[in-house]
C-alpha cells in the first residue's frame, strides 16, 4: 500500500478502504451495462466501505446469467440520487457527487474532481483482491470469478502477474470456477444468442462470447437473423476465434483464426473480411464497454 506515484491527478495507489469508509458515498456503481467485473467490484468495495451496491443499468446478458449461476441476486437499479463510488468504469460522472474511483483501465477524457485509483491490471477485481483478507469465503469466490472473466481465464492479453497471484489467494482450486464463468454456450437458445453481448462493431450488430466447448450452431442462429449480422466466438480451449457473418438468414462467411484475445480489438483478421462482404463503408463503432 506504501507506494505512491502522482499522474495526473491519478493516483497510482491501493484504494485506502478504511479511509474511503469514514466518509462513504451512498452507491458503489459500475458501468452502464455492467459485465462480471463491474457486478464483482460495486458489490464487493460497497462491502468494504458500507455503501450499497447498485447497476447504472440492466446488465451485459452473458454477465447477469453467470452473476445468477454463482447464486446472487440482481443488484438493485441504481436511485437517481445520492452520491457515488465509481468500480471499474473510465466513465467521468460529475453530474452528481462522486466520492472516489477505482478502475484498471486507462482513464478517457473527462474532469475528474475526485480521487481515482487505478492500477493497469486484468481485472478491477485484482485492485479489490488485495485487501482479500477482509472478505469471508462467498466474496472470495465472486472476487476470482470477476478476475476470470475480465482477463478470458487468465489468457487475454491484459492479464498480469497481480491478476495470477490473486486468483490463486482467493480460490486455490479457482478451475473449479471455469465452468461457472464460461458455461457450454451450446445451451444457449439461437434466440438467447441473439441477446447476448450485442453491440455495434463496424456498423454491424455484432454478438460475441466465450466458451470452453464446442462452438454453438452458427446455421441455427443465422436462420432466426435478417442480417447484416456478425458473430465471434472464443473456444478458450483451442484458443481460436470463430466468425461468423450472416446475410438472408444464412451464414455467408465462416472464418476460425487464432483468438484475438483483447475484446475490444478489432484487428484486420475481422475487419477484412466484413469490409470485403459488406462494403467499405462499415464504421468501426467503439464503445467503452467496460
Ligand atoms: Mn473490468
């Protein structure tokens, strides 16, 4: 916790949980559309500080559905007053009193007259992790699930030493996790497929997850889409990607390459493929999803 660096106006330090606690925000809150990590960390440092856990939104489907398989119940919607802590999102909120931030990724634009802690590792789960030994057994195991699923089981190419020695602390035998966090997609309906993880890519709707198993039915799912639409799967077994691009209810392009495990990149593996199908004129829509 000694260590201290300043970057502007970022501080490269452990959250002082004790400290934060002496004058806690109402709400710990996580991004829009909260992923694992984001559930993990509002409920987890709302515990260490004595505030209340709460979602700005109805969260990522994939990430409520595992939030549900580790036996929690939805966070509460957060209220439209009363001030915040902000987990595991580079979203500046200063339209109401935020008392503090505590992150892993690189801060976007935006004023920030409150302190943010920040470390560049896997998950905002690990930052949380270090203070593990004020947590009972069932914070532990949401804490090694969150660090799972951010860095893609220990192999998306943000994953950091903290990210392995944390999970090991939390939850010796966290393999035991993996099915929980990353559940045979195949069981997912086509229809539940078509909710899961969308986002705008290239100007498409775009779905996307992983898994440990097969790849799910890709015929099947295209034949409920009118399209343009695109699919990517991660076998975290084989280390592959799948892709799929759909037209007229039918899979006009298949492609499997070797994972691209950053989430939010988009290489030319992808983008070539969809330019060439569907036209130079596709717009990469980014979004801070996380
Ligand atoms: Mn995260």
């Amino acid at each position: 916790m000694g260590e201290r660096d300043q970057t502007d106006g970022v501080e490269l330090m452990l959250p002082p949980w004790g400290r934060l606690a002496e004058a806690a925000p109402d709400w710990v809150v996580g991004h829009l559309h909260p992923d694992l990590d984001s559930l993990v960390s509002a409920r987890t440092a709302a515990e260490l500080v004595g505030s209340r856990p709460a979602a700005w939104g109805e969260a990522e489907p994939l990430s409520a559905a595992t939030w549900a398989r580790l036996g929690e119940e939805p966070l509460p919607l957060l209220a439209d007053a009363g001030s915040l802590g902000l987990v595991d999102t580079s979203r500046p909120e200063t339209r109401r009193p935020v008392a503090w931030a505590v992150d892993h990724h690189p801060l976007g634009a935006g004023e920030r007259p409150y302190p943010v802690y920040m470390q560049p590792w896997g998950a905002t789960a690990t930052l949380i992790a270090q203070a593990r030994d004020r947590f009972g057994s069932p914070a532990r195991r949401l804490l090694a699930a969150a660090i799972l699923a951010d860095t893609m089981a220990l192999t998306s190419n943000r994953t950091t030493d903290h990210d392995r020695a944390a999970l090991d602390a939390l939850v010796p035998d966290w393999q035991a996790l993996l099915p929980l966090v990353f559940p045979a997609h195949l069981s997912l309906t086509p229809a539940q497929w078509r909710q899961a993880g969308r986002k705008q890519v290239l100007g498409l709707p775009w779905a996307s997850g992983g898994g440990m198993g097969e790849p799910p039915d890709l015929d099947a799912i295209a034949e409920g889409e009118e399209g343009p639409f695109a699919f990517s799967w991660i076998d975290l077994r084989q280390k592959t990607t799948t892709l799929a691009l759909v037209m007229d209810h039918r899979v006009v392009r298949r492609l499997t390459y070797p994972a691209v495990l950053s989430r939010t990149r988009i290489g030319p593996e992808i983008r070539g493929p969809m330019e060439e199908t569907f036209g130079r004129e596709l717009r990469y829509e980014s979004e801070a999803k996380e």
